[in-house]
C-alpha cells in the first residue's frame, strides 16, 4: 500500500489530453511539500518527467504538465503520443516517515 | 557525463548478505546526496537510505532499518550499501539515484539498477 495513491492505468487516443491524479495527505502533498512525478519505459530506470509541482527538466516537451490542489497532484499529458505509453509515478516527501521520501503505485498509461 | 552505476547484486538465501556498489561520475561526488531506491517486481520505487555527504548521518527506510547499512567513500566516489538479514520482500532492483541541482530535491540521475533476489 503507497503512501500516495494514483489510479492503476489510464488510456487515451493520439492527440487526446489525459490526466493522472496523486493522492497524499496533511503530512505529505498537504504539507505543501514538492511534487515529482517520474516517466518509466519497461525494462529502464524511472526518468524525472517534473519536478516541484510544475517544472520541466531540459528536454522534456511542454505537452506535460503538473499541478497541485490541497492533498493531491494532477500530471496532465495533452496532444498523446504513442511513445508516452510508459508508467508514471509521482513522488514527494512525508514528515511522519523516517526515510521521508514517498512513491505513488504507478499509473500505465495506454495509447490507444 | 554524469553517470552512476550499480553493481553487486545477485541470488542470496533468506537471512543472508549482500552488498552493492554505486559508482559515480562525471559531477563532484563528495558534495552530492546520493540515495537508494529499489523497485520490486511490478511495484513503484521505494526510498531505501541517505547518506550525508560526508557520510556522518544516515538515514533508513522503516523496512530497512537494523538491516541495511550505508556507507560512502568519497576518495573513490562510490556509495555502499550492506544489507543482511535478507528477507524475500527485499526482491527488488536497487537504484542509485542524485538529487538534480535546482530541482528542489528530485531525483534527476538514476543508475541502471543492479537485481538483488533473495530466495531460497
């Protein structure tokens, strides 16, 4: 059971918008603590897709997006290509553990 | 070109030993948090250890805790990490990963994992 809670797969057709939502709690995303969320392709190490919320490391297309609202974040995909077919995680920090780094289970993402 | 690269995993009995080693590059070692992330089979990561950079703190997940030990030589920009009393729930691929500067602590450099499976 992940201390952040995401949706185990999401699909959508080339071009649609999709959305991943990341639920926490008062002592992680409610704290007001970052956000990542992370890009992994089967068979390879996860890739940092954003970081704090809504920023975009060098090279990663402006077609994804972050937000956060109270307890959850949201990682938003417009204009779906079939190559963002990977699982997303996202990632933050939680105040009552003592390793303090916190995962979500994953969301697939389907490219229909 | 920064780069970590893990070795060290392999088949270990339950209650067993292993330890794994993270190599570094291409950045200056000795003043970057290093950490462990494993990833067992079909699950999300999860946050194993820290080391402080000069290797006096140390932090643990509550899994781990009394069982693994982290350690870093920074002489040889490699991290560490013994783990004993193996259980099969330690089946994961271990990771090294570095905080990206400016990335308000994310993990921006990943290894490409090393495989520890413990079975009997």
């Amino acid at each position: 059971q992940s201390v952040l809670t995401q949706p185990p797969s999401v699909s959508g057709a080339p071009g649609q918008r999709v959305t991943i939502s990341c639920t926490g709690s008062s002592s992680n995303i409610g704290a007001g603590y970052d956000v990542h969320w992370y890009q992994q392709v089967p068979g390879t190490a996860p890739q940092l897709l954003i970081y704090a919320t809504n920023n975009r490391p060098s090279g990663v297309p402006d077609r994804f997006s972050g937000s956060k609202s109270g307890t959850s974040a949201a990682l938003a995909i417009t204009g779906l290509q079939a190559e963002d077919e990977a699982d997303y995680y996202c990632q933050s920090y939680d105040s009552r553990l003592s390793g303090s780094w916190v995962f979500g289970g994953g969301t697939k993402l389907t490219v229909l | 070109e920064v780069q970590l690269v893990e070795s060290g995993g392999g088949l270990v009995q339950p209650g067993g030993s292993l330890r794994i080693s993270c190599s570094a590059s291409g950045f200056t070692f000795s003043i970057s948090p290093i950490h462990w992330v494993r990833q067992a089979p079909g699950k999300g990561p999860e946050y194993v250890s820290t080391i402080s950079t000069k290797g006096s703190r140390a932090y643990y997940a509550d899994s781990v805790k009394g069982r693994f030990t982290v350690s870093r030589d920074n002489s040889k920009n490699t991290l560490y990490l013994q783990m004993s009393s193996l259980r099969v729930e330690d089946t994961a691929v271990y990771y090294c990963v570095k905080e990206g500067d400016g990335y308000n602590n994310a993990f921006e450099i990943w290894g490409q994992g090393t495989t520890v499976t413990v079975s009997s």
